[in-house]
C-alpha cells in the first residue's frame, strides 16, 4: 500500500510540474502576441 502511494504522489508531483510548466507557456505566448498586435497597430499599414 505504501509503494502504490509513493507512487501516486510522485505522478501528482510530476503532473502539477508539466501544469505549471504548460500555463507558463500559454501565459508567455499570451503576453508576445498582445505585445505583436501592438506593435502592428502602431506601424502604418503600407500593405494593399
């Protein structure tokens, strides 16, 4: 019972890791493309 456990926690350990790690990456790609966006907005529109 002890080892099923120790296993349990180490995969609940591990998926809150890659969680994490997943909202970092939407969180950072979020923030680049508000960024982007203002930055094309700013620029004049020279395309047809």
């Amino acid at each position: 019972m002890i080892a099923f456990i120790n296993s349990f926690l180490s995969y609940v350990l591990l998926f809150f890791i890659m969680a994490a790690i997943a909202g970092f990456g939407i969180f950072a790609g979020i923030t680049m493309r508000k960024k982007k966006n203002l930055k094309d907005a700013a620029a004049p529109e020279s395309e047809a």
